[in-house]
C-alpha cells in the first residue's frame, strides 16, 4: 500500500516532455556503480526500490514529501554525485540522447553582497586589508543560516558600525558607495553541477551563450529556468567516489577481497574508534580540524551519530550552543528533555534537539495534524522566512494543536523554538546520503590503510591537504618512499607494509603521460641503469629535458649513486647521446660494437660537477614535489626552534588576535603598492607542518634584502582566522631571517661515546669545523658510559661559523642527541 500511494503522488504531475521517464534501463546501469544520490531523493522508497539510490527511506526515518511535495508546482530535482573521472561521460551521454542542441549546463550570477562590496570599495579607495577586514567583520549574520544582514540592516543592528560610520569621513565614504552597489551582479561563472535538459533545441526556449572555455550555458539562472518550467539535473563530480572505485580495486588486487560498500556492517567498533580519536584526516566531510575537535567531543558510536553530525556542523547549530546541548545530552551532562511526550520518538535520535528538517515536519504531522504536504509548505516557510505565509502556518499550528488537546502556552512555546532553530536545521536525507560515504572512507582507513593513504596521496592536488596527509601517514606508523623511476609506479603505490612509493606523476614537470611511459618501458625491457640509458630507450617525445630534469631533482635516480648536481650537468649530454644510440639503430648502423658476438656498450661519461649542497638539493626536492621529502631546512635549527615558535599546523587552535611567532622557508612572495603608497609583501612560509600567508608592510622593515625564496625567516605577529572556512593567516610585526637566532649561541658542544670517536667521527668533525672556520667555540665531550667523561675545548684554529651548511653537515653525522648548542 505504501509503495503505491507514494507512485501515485509521483504520477499525479505530468510533464510534457520525456526528460523525466527514467524507464528506459540503460540510462540506470550506465551509471549505477559510480553515483551517489546527496539530496532529499533519499527519502523515495520508489528511488530506492527502483535502486536510483542505495538509501533505505524507513531505515532511516526520511520523508518522500520532503522530496515531491504533492502541493509543490516545479518539478522536483535529484542531485546526482558522479565520480570525477565518469562525470564529463554522462554529460556527453546526455547529450547524445537528448540531443546536443537540447542540453546545456547553467549561468551562475555572483552578486554584491554586504561583506564582499565593503572589501571591493574598501580596496579601491586605498583602505589596507586590515582595514578593510575589521570594517567587513562588523556586518552581522542574518536570520537564515549563511546569510548576513544588509549594509543598512546592519547600520540599526550594530551601534559599534553605525558609530564608526557617523564619525570616520573615510568610513562614512565607503559604506554610502557600497550600499549603492550591495546587490549589483558582480560577474558570472558556470554552475558546479546544474545541467539543463529541453524538449527540443533550447535555444527556442532560453537565450544560451559560449564561454571562454567553449561551455554551452544558458543566460538565464537556475531559478529563472525553474519558473520557466525546464527540467534541471545535478551532475556533480565527487572526487571520493573516484577514490573510493580506486581503493576497492587496490584491495581487490592486493588482498583478493571483493568489497561491496553496501553490505559492510554500519556498527564496526573499530571504525568507530577511528571516529571517535579525530584522527580522520583524508575521510570524507570529516577532514577539517573542527570536524575532527568535534568528533573527539562527542564520541560517536552508532550511525545516527554520523548523519547528526554532519547536519550539525554548521555555523548556525555551533553558534547557537546546538552542538554544546547535543554533545553534553548524550554524555549525561545536562537531561534529555522533550517538548511533549508524543514527539519523543521523533526526537529521541538527537536527544531532544531539534536537529533535521525531517523532525520539524513529522512534530507538525503529529501533534497539530498536518499532511506531510502541508508540513513540507511549513519546513519550506520557515526555512525561508516568509512572514506572510509563516502567520498563516503559525495559527494553523497552534488551533490545530490545541484542537487535539494540547496546552496551548506549550504549544507556542515549541512554535517560537522551532521558528527559532528551524533555519539552523538539516536536510537529513542530504545527510544520511553522505553519511555512507563518510562512514565507507573511515572504513577503508581502519582496516586498510595503506591502500587508503595511497590513493589519497596520488588524487590531492593541494599542497596544504598533501602535506597534512603526509603527517597523518606517519601517526598510522606508514613511511613514505622517495621516488624512484625502477621502483615508482605512475601514482603513488603500496611496496610493502606500512611503506607507500612516492608516485612518478605528482612530480612537477613529469605528468600522467610521460610517468606512465617510464613506467611501461621499464615493465617491458627491464630496470634503468642510469639517466643515460633511459634517455637512450625513451625518446624525448617522452622523456624531454624538463622531465629528465624534474626526476634527478626529485631524487629518482638516486639509486644511480650519482651526485644529483652532476647528473644535473649531464642532462644535455645524455639526451644528445640517447638521440644518437635511438637514430642508429633506427638505420642499422650498430658500429663496430654491433658486428661482436657479445655487444660491448660504450661508457659515457658524466660530465664534471661540484656535488649538490645539502640546502640546494633540498630547494630542487620542493619545487618539484611541492615539500621536501629528504629533510627540512628547518631540522638544523630544531633544538633552537623547540619551545621558542608554534608550528603551522597548531594556529587554527588558537584565536583571531593571538600574538604568535613561528619559524619556517618563505615559499613565494608577492608584493605590491597599497593606494596609500606603501609596499606590503605576501609571503607564503611553509614548515615541516603547513602553509601559512603572512602580510607585511615592509616599508617599515629596517632590512628587507633577506625577503626572498627559499629563505628562512622567523615572523612574529597577529593571527587572522576565518572559523567558518578554516583558513589562518597572519599580519606581521617583525621578520628577522633565521640565522639571527644563532646570535644567541656561544658555542657549540659535541658529546660523542669513546667507540664512536674513535671510529672515524672526530675526524670528520675536524673537517667540518675546518670547512666553517668562525668565532663560536668548541667543546668536545667524550664518554665512555659507567666509566669517563673527558671535555676538551678545541684550539681557536677550530672555532666555527653557525649557519645552514654547517648544521645541515654535523646533522649527516651525528645524532640529534649528540651535539647542542651553548
């Protein structure tokens, strides 16, 4: 009975065209292993009985009418997750079968809204960023989650505004021009997933345009063409799924185990462990370091949980102390109260708390006797504060309630909490959707998790997230390998456990194309011996210059037991050679070497080079792979550094304003002019734990010749953190290049056990000093555990200089334990 009502509301608004007879087989099995349904489709038991999505409706509590509201006059729309990698195939399929002329994707209109007209005007009459940014951080939130009052509304909300703008000229200037502009369409852009489908050529029906890129879109937005009646698909791309497909056939090939993600147990204890520690970087909508500070606070335990916790980590329900009562409920910290006894099945799941749009419906539905229609119309009016139709719902709400015997004082106050909370609620099919896919992610890195790390490692494109992936790998005891063109495969790949090779393709210059060649050929003919004979067996075609280049520089030939600078130096000689050998044996010309029984190759000869110093070969590994994977230049100063500076990735812990210093290598600066005439620079710095952007004024810098690339600075500041996007950045107040931290040292002491001195190590720490000749003492400790110590202060001819060469040498020889600074 159920089923067929629910398809006799499906069929009850009939469209012309054909767009929506999903009948047709092929269209479901073309995709049906790389798709995810994210929106309130979840909630048909038709779409899941038909298998359109995977998500069980009664299991989980969800509402069709949440999905196609009978009383609702636009088509409905599913919101479709396509892997990567199939998503420009279903767009072409679509095509194909609606007609080419019959299909579009959709213009997207970015408007001037309050925050972001103040910082356009702002930059324009010469205000500095900080400037501009305080003035913008004024502006309130608005009533529906995400949004922000206008300039005007928040001129009466905000004394501390209105005040700044009655008596700053300056002010006053700027926000009189940005209130004429707060609304105007500032530039456009196509949207993320929105395709369009026609009847018939749809340039009869909406004006289309061509964008820079050759993207056919329609000129009218989304909303336009929903008024106008035309149906609108979501094709989004969801790069998880695309990794999800690669793990399971790494896993397949690996371990002989054929995952199918939909029979997995949802209760797995481990999997929850995982979940509950925070470490869940690299699992989907989990990643974020709120996400994961949340995660440890709350504890969850059960698959409820992961759905209310995606619903609940917004700005609205953590704002608002939603997050605080739900977590503090669950942990018996404060009584699980429900309005009216009758709802405390609907509530029960999140403890109380009003937390899904769901709830708001089924609480309507039962205690002031409302269809699902007309609660999906109140969901609908409350969520977008519709005043007038809100009046209405809410009268019929309270005598509807109070007809069926409830108090009306009670009643009223659950009004005013649900017209309060309601634009803070979630869609929860939206979330349980996704919530298969968090829970399947944290699944892949609780039993494995080398599969797991290798396959994020070879799809993050960001150095940011790479890095903190590289960092996660090594708390889940997994080491990654330096490339290697006789070990690497073109991505990242597992050699044995705990222990991943660094992918070919992720090093600049290199790309998919020519990784996979040096792959191929080396799968084909056998192990490269050197850069020489790989230049001979690929042509440059494959292998050119800049690829040769990229691959020394990342330390690939590494196993040639070669200096990467004279490998460097060789490049142009191994190329000309390998062109030569290629073209002889193109035209039979073997030489006399080729008329031997046995062929003899000829040697060739690197050519002569200086090695590379320790602090350069470093440079090269991070412009070519993004970070440095032999060492850090900042493990020289690791003993100075420890207590005295915050690592990168410990900021967003802290607050907006915090004075802070940190320590690391400045990977680009930019600078330029303000309208005020003064110089700022934007230095990306970048330590063994992240990125950071830091301003600077540096007109009022005494000394600026060390602000360039590969430096070392150390920067003292103010922390500016956006909560809501999670991004830290940093004005600064002082920048001083690293080497002024040895100012402070006297000397340096070296503590050697007696074996290991007379073993070779005191003579070559003779050398070193005598390579850094300076005026900072030396003091030599040797030991013998249990039986003596001696200390031997060096002769001035040893006294030495302190700086990068010199740490980065003693570090090649020594423990860290075994020298230290005075």
């Amino acid at each position: 009975d159920y089923i067929y009502i629910k398809v006799k509301e499906i069929r009850k608004h009939k469209y012309k065209g054909k767009v929506y007879d999903i009948t047709v087989p092929i269209d479901t099995s073309y995709v049906a292993n790389n798709f995810a349904i994210h929106n309130s489709a979840a909630g048909s038991l038709v779409a899941y009985t038909l298998g359109i999505t995977d998500v069980d409706p009664l299991q989980h509590g969800l509402i069709f009418e949440r999905f196609l509201n009978p009383d609702r006059i636009s088509m409905p729309d599913i919101d479709v997750d396509f892997c990567m990698e199939n998503r420009p195939k279903i767009i072409e399929y679509v095509k194909q079968k609606y007609g080419e002329q019959s299909v579009a994707q959709i213009i997207t209109y970015n408007f001037m809204k309050s925050k972001m007209v103040i910082r356009d005007v702002a930059r324009v009459l010469g205000f500095s960023y900080a400037e501009a940014d305080k003035i913008a951080k004024m502006i309130l939130p608005g009533p529906v989650q995400g949004s922000t009052l206008t300039i005007e509304e928040n001129l009466e909300a905000n004394p501390e505004f209105r005040k700044l703008y009655e008596i700053d000229e300056r002010v006053r200037e700027l926000i009189d021009l940005a209130k004429k502009l707060e609304g105007m369409a500032r530039h456009t852009g196509i949207h993320a997933a929105g395709v369009v489908i026609a009847p018939g050529p749809l340039d009869e029906y909406v004006p289309v345009y061509v964008d820079k890129d050759g993207t056919k879109a329609t000129q009218f937005d989304m909303t336009t063409l929903e008024m106008l009646g035309l149906v609108k698909m979501d094709f989004l791309g969801l790069k998880t799924l695309t990794e999800l497909d690669y793990m399971k056939k790494l896993i397949k090939e690996r371990h002989g185990i054929d995952i199918d993600f939909l029979k997995l147990p949802i209760d797995d204890k481990k999997v929850y462990q995982l979940l509950q520690s925070g470490k869940t970087t690299g699992v989907f909508q989990l990643e974020s370091k709120g996400m994961q500070n949340l995660l440890t606070r709350l504890k969850p335990d059960k698959f409820d949980e992961i759905i209310a916790i995606l619903a609940l980590f917004r700005p609205g329900p953590l704002m608002s102390g939603m997050v605080d009562d739900f977590i503090d409920r669950k942990h018996g910290r404060k009584p699980v109260e429900y309005p009216f006894e009758e709802v405390k099945d609907i509530l029960e799941e999140t403890y109380g708390i009003i937390s899904y749009q769901e709830q708001i419906m089924f609480i309507a539905n039962r205690l002031a006797g409302f269809t699902m229609a007309e609660a999906d119309t109140l969901r609908k009016a409350i969520g977008k504060k519709k005043a007038d139709l809100m009046a209405k719902m809410k009268d019929r709400f309270i005598s509807g309630a109070v007809e069926k015997g409830f108090d009306k004082e009670k009643i009223t106050k659950l009004w005013e909490d649900i017209e309060k909370f309601a634009s803070y609620s979630f869609n929860k099919s939206h979330s349980t959707a996704y919530a298969y896919l968090t829970y399947w992610t944290a699944y892949i890195k609780t039993y494995y998790p080398e599969e797991f790390f290798a396959v994020k490692l070879s799809t993050e494109g960001n150095d940011d997230k790479f890095l903190n992936l590289l960092l996660d790998m090594e708390d889940f005891g997994i080491k990654l390998l330096p490339p290697d063109v006789n070990k690497s495969k073109a991505e990242f790949s597992i050699e044995d456990k705990g222990k991943i090779r660094f992918g070919l393709a992720r090093i600049k210059n290199v790309g998919e194309q020519s990784a996979e060649e040096i792959v191929k050929e080396r799968e084909k003919n056998g192990l490269y011996k050197d850069i020489f004979d790989i230049a001979e067996r690929l042509d440059s075609k494959k292998l050119n210059k800049r690829v040769l280049e990229a691959l020394i520089k990342a330390g690939a030939f590494d196993f040639s037991g070669v200096d990467r600078g004279v490998m460097l130096a060789s490049v142009d000689k191994a190329i000309a050679v390998g062109q030569k050998a290629r073209e002889q044996k193109a035209s039979g010309q073997n030489s006399l070497f080729g008329l031997m029984e046995t062929p003899v190759e000829p040697v060739v000869a690197y050519e002569k080079a200086d090695p590379l110093p320790e602090k350069q070969k470093l440079e090269y590994e991070k412009e070519v792979l993004g970070f440095y994977i032999s060492g850090h230049p900042l493990k020289a100063y690791e003993k100075e550094l420890k207590g005295y500076v915050v690592k990168i990735n410990k900021l967003l812990d802290m607050k907006s304003g915090d004075k802070v210093r940190i320590a690391g290598v400045i990977s680009s600066i930019k600078r330029k002019k303000t309208r005020s005439g003064n110089t700022m620079a934007i230095l990306n710095i970048q330590d063994e734990t992240g990125f950071i952007d830091v301003r600077a004024f540096t007109d009022r810098m005494e000394d600026t010749s060390f602000l360039e690339e590969n430096r070392l600075v150390i920067v003292e500041g103010t922390l500016e953190i956006n909560e809501e996007q999670e991004t830290v950045s940093m004005n600064a107040t002082d920048i001083q290049p690293i080497e002024s931290i040895n100012r402070q040292v006297k000397a340096v002491r070296f503590r050697l056990p007696k074996e290991k001195a007379l073993n070779g190590v005191a003579v070559k720490l003779r050398e070193i000093c005598q390579k850094h000749k300076g005026d900072k003492e030396v003091i030599i400790e040797v030991y013998e555990k249990g039986k003596f110590s001696a200390e031997i202060a060096a002769h001035s001819d040893f006294y030495v200089k302190i700086d990068d060469e010199f740490k980065q040498d003693i570090s090649k020889i020594l423990e860290p334990h075994e020298y230290m600074f005075d």
